[in-house]
C-alpha cells in the first residue's frame, strides 16, 4: 500500500475530528447549512444554480479491490447462523469487502451489517486451506 506514512490521514485521530467539528460550526455560523432533500450543484463562473442536466460528471477509474477481513470472535459468528448439525465447517471465518478507497484500510476498525439483512456462512478453499 502507497502511503505517506510519515502524514497519515487518520479520520479516527482526535485532532482531525476536532477540526471537522470546528469547521462544521462555522459553517453553520454563517447560515450556510441548509436543511433540503439534494444538494443545488452551483456555477462558480455565473453564480446561479445549474439544472440537473447541466451538470456534467467525468468518466473516472478508481481502484478497487476484495479485501477478506478475519472475525475477532469466530464463535460468536458462528453461532449467529443456524447450522445443520455436524456442519460447523472448519478454518477461520471471515468476511470480504469491497473498497475503492484502499488508502484507508489501515484506519479500519470494523466492518457493518445490516440487522435485517440476511447473511450466508460458506465454507471455501482459500490457498489450499479451508475457510
């Protein structure tokens, strides 16, 4: 992973939030916080708002990447799924995500799921290894 390791941008790091607080607030001082449905895409040439069909997006090609993340808590994962018995599966558990933002995986500090979602645990071959 290509970084400047020496400045890394840490969202979770207490200044940076400080910061975006502080910037927010003034934001909000100075009336420019509306509450609306969707943002007004503004020309900063004219100075007027552009319709929807005005405003123009460039095609652009991100990373992206598959990165398997393995469960601190394997049994209580695996006990969150209803399996038949004598199936528990073998190996380590894990989950993968997809990310075109791959320069802030070392930030990570969990991965979500949805409480009404439904989820499979599948059993796979990972190099050579059962997972």
């Amino acid at each position: 992973v290509f970084a400047d390791w020496d400045k890394p941008y840490l969202t979770m790091n207490f200044d940076f939030e400080a910061n975006a607080i502080r910037v927010l607030g003034r934001i909000i001082e100075k009336g420019h916080l509306h509450k609306g449905a969707k943002p007004v895409h503004w020309c900063t040439d004219c100075g007027s708002a552009l319709a929807e069909a005005e405003v123009e997006y460039q095609d652009k090609q991100s990373p992206a990447i598959d990165v398997r993340f393995t469960f601190v808590d394997q049994d209580a994962v695996v006990s969150a799924f209803d399996l038949a018995d004598g199936h528990k599966g073998e190996g380590s558990v894990g989950t993968v995500i997809w990310t075109t933002t791959p320069w802030t995986l070392p930030a990570n500090r969990a991965v979500a799921v949805h409480a009404d979602l439904e989820y499979a645990l599948v059993q796979v071959e990972d190099e050579g290894v059962q997972q």
